[in-house]
C-alpha cells in the first residue's frame, strides 16, 4: 500500500494527489502576506514550520531570511540543490482574488510564492521516498531575489558548503506558457543585468549667451543618440544585447543653461564579449563627447549578475525526467533579456533553470503585472517535474 513501493511515476503522482490542497492553502497564505527583499520573515518562519512538520532538517538565518533544508537519501551520492526565490514586488495588487494581497503596495506578481510553496512540495515528495535517493537533496529557499541581492549573500555565507553541492535546479513559472507544459533554453538563458550612471558635468550661464556656459543637455542628448549604436555598431550581430536609457534629469527653468544633466540606464548582454563591448564602448562615447564638447563625464558602470547559463549535464536528464513524469510536456523556448540572480549559482555549479507553465487558460497574463493570476495547477505539476528531476539524477 505504501507509495514508497510503486515505480517512481506513480509514487511521486499519489503524494501530490494527496498534499496538492494544502499546498494551494499555502501558496494563497503567502500570497496574502507578500513581503520585500530581505523582509521575508513571515514567509521565511511558514517554511520553517512546514519543513519540522514534514520532518526535513534545516537552517534558518541564512542570508537574513533564508532557509536551508537538507534532504538525505538511503545511499550516498553527489549534492543537487533546488531554488526557489521567496520575494515580493512593490506592486499595489488589482486582481480582486479573494486571497489577494492584504499588503497595501506589495504583490506576489512573480509568482515567488508559487516557487516558495513549489518546493515545500518537492520537500515533502522527497521526503517520503529519501529512502529511494542515492545523493543529497539541497532545499535552497532564497530571500530577495527581485533585488538582485539573495542569491549573492547566500553564497557568501556558504550555501554550496557542507554538503559540497555538486549541481544546481532552478525553476521560474512562466505565465506565457500554458499550464500543464514546461520550457527550457539551452546556454545563456537569461542576461547579464549591468547599470550604468553617467553624470555630465557643464557650466551654468544664461539661456541667452550660450558662449559664455558649458551646456550638458546638448551634451548629454549627444551621448544618449551615440549610444544608440553600440549595439548597432559595435556588438556582434550574432550576440543579443540591450541598451536602453531609462531617466535623464537635468535644468529647471528655460532660460537657464543647467550646471549638470544625469541619465542611467541598463545593458543587457547574453555573451561575456558583448558586455565587455558595451561598457568600453559606452566609457569611449562619453570620453569622446568630452574631449568633443567641453562637458565632463563621470561614467559609474556597475556589472550586475551574469548571464544564468544552463549546462547541458543537469539540463539533459532534468528535461528527460520531466518527460518520463508528465509526457511531452516539454518545449525549447528563446532565451529572454531579463535577469535573475540564480545566475550567481550558475557560474559555480552546473545549473538548469526549468520553466513551469502557468498560464491560465483564456487570460494572457504577464509577470510583475499588478493582475497577474497564474493557475495555481503549476504548483502541482511542478513538484511532479522537479521531485522526478531529483529522483532520476540521484538514482
Ligand atoms: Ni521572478
């Protein structure tokens, strides 16, 4: 009677059956309760009770509000982690759901709560057929991803340590995927995500006598056109790259030359050549229009995460799991320009990031979108996807 006796498919599917209620209940719980980057105490102290109620070990107080279960299987054998990121948006919620955020101006519009409550299921699941397990599960439950910080304090404080984690998973719901299938990309799946912040610096004077000042909106205006072709110009055509501006500021009134005009912006790059092109090509411009114009620069680039580059070798037999699971489930799908800090892991140890569908039928919805209503039967079919996953590797 036991489901720790059936082929893994059928034992994985009974227990999901069964917790798949209570797991909705949570997910509308966290869903009720969204929390910011690092504030994660409520959801952080949720999982810790469900984690001790399943029986899985672990550790609170990583990197603030993160938590780290440790699931060992009946053999030994390598370290995979599972990730999921626990953070809300500043988004004021207009879904209408009765469990929607009682949280004036913060939403799960992520769907991170999907991700926190995803992987409280892959515990459970896990937990019942450790005995099955050749290797060590990771439970990786990550605080502020949105701000592009958690990931970075995890690993400073050790999280791919004792146990020496040999590979990584990841996963993201995708609302522009159907419920029920699952994508993947190989490589660079996501971008590295740089800032930059350009101060250019004139000489106030009378709108009227520009001889005598040192305009900085020209100049800047120049820039900001130049920049137009680094991509263009400069980037290999064959290596996908962003450069957009995203705020200028600068002058007051119109009679008055301003002293300084600031802009900033973001690059986005997927290859590690057209970063390095981006931000000399940008440093170059602004020299040149300085040497050009009279202005002077201050350029501060900072490089944010890298591409999240998924390796075949946890790639692969994650995809081949998933199908064994749930079928042809599966879709290759086009790498995206957004970033996520999951990267970070990725440069350390082979990694895959699994999309899970999430869309809902009907609706044509959009992640950080202040309606957004993923179908909750992802919640279900993802902990089917990644137990299998972790089951087949650790086999
Ligand atoms: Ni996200």
């Amino acid at each position: 009677m036991s489901s720790t006796l059936n082929d893994p498919q059928t034992a994985i599917a009974d227990i999901v059956k069964r917790i798949e209620p209570h797991l909705v209940e949570i997910r509308r719980d966290i869903h009720a309760h969204p929390e910011l980057a690092f504030e994660e105490v409520r959801t952080a102290a949720l999982v810790s009770r469900e984690l001790e109620r399943i029986g899985v070990k672990h550790e609170t107080g990583i990197a603030k509000t993160g938590v780290v279960g440790l699931i060992e299987g009946g053999r030994p054998g390598p370290v995979l982690v599972i990730r999921a990121d626990m953070d809300a948006l500043p988004i004021h919620e207009q879904t209408g759901l009765p469990f929607a955020s009682t949280i004036d101006g913060k939403m799960h519009a992520c769907g991170h709560d999907i991700h926190t409550t995803t992987l409280l299921g892959v515990a459970e699941v896990l937990h019942a057929l450790a005995p099955r397990l050749a290797g060590t599960v990771k439970l990786v439950f990550q605080p502020a991803e949105e701000a592009i910080g958690g990931m970075k304090e995890m690993l400073a404080e050790g999280v791919l340590d004792n146990p020496k984690v040999d590979f990584a998973l990841g996963f993201h719901n995708h609302p522009n995927t159907p419920v029920g299938q699952f994508d993947f990309t190989r490589g660079p799946g996501l971008a590295a995500a740089d800032r930059f912040d350009v101060t250019v610096h004139g000489i106030s004077g009378h709108a009227a006598a520009p001889h005598g000042a040192v305009d900085p909106i020209v100049a800047a205006a120049h820039i900001i056109t130049q920049l137009q072709s680094v991509v263009s110009r400069e980037v290999n055509p064959l290596h996908p790259a962003v450069v957009t501006v995203g705020a200028i500021k600068g002058g007051e009134a119109a009679n008055i030359i301003p002293d300084s005009v600031t802009f900033r912006g973001t690059v986005r790059t997927l290859h590690d050549a057209a970063r390095d092109t981006a931000e000399a090509a940008i440093r170059r411009l602004c020299a040149g229009v300085e040497a050009g114009m009279r202005v002077r620069c201050e350029v501060s680039y900072h490089r944010g995460v890298p591409p999240l580059v998924n390796d075949d070798t946890v790639l692969d037999p994650t995809i081949a799991a998933v199908r064994r699971q749930l079928g042809e489930v599966v879709n290759e799908r086009e790498p995206s320009m957004g970033a996520e800090d999951f990267a970070l892991m990725s440069q350390r140890v082979p990694s895959f990031q699994l999309g899970i569908g999430s869309g809902t039928p009907g609706r044509d919805d959009r992640l950080h979108n202040s309606g957004y209503q993923p179908d909750e039967a992802c919640i279900g079919l993802g902990v089917q996807a990644l137990s299998r996953a972790a089951m087949d590797m650790l086999s």
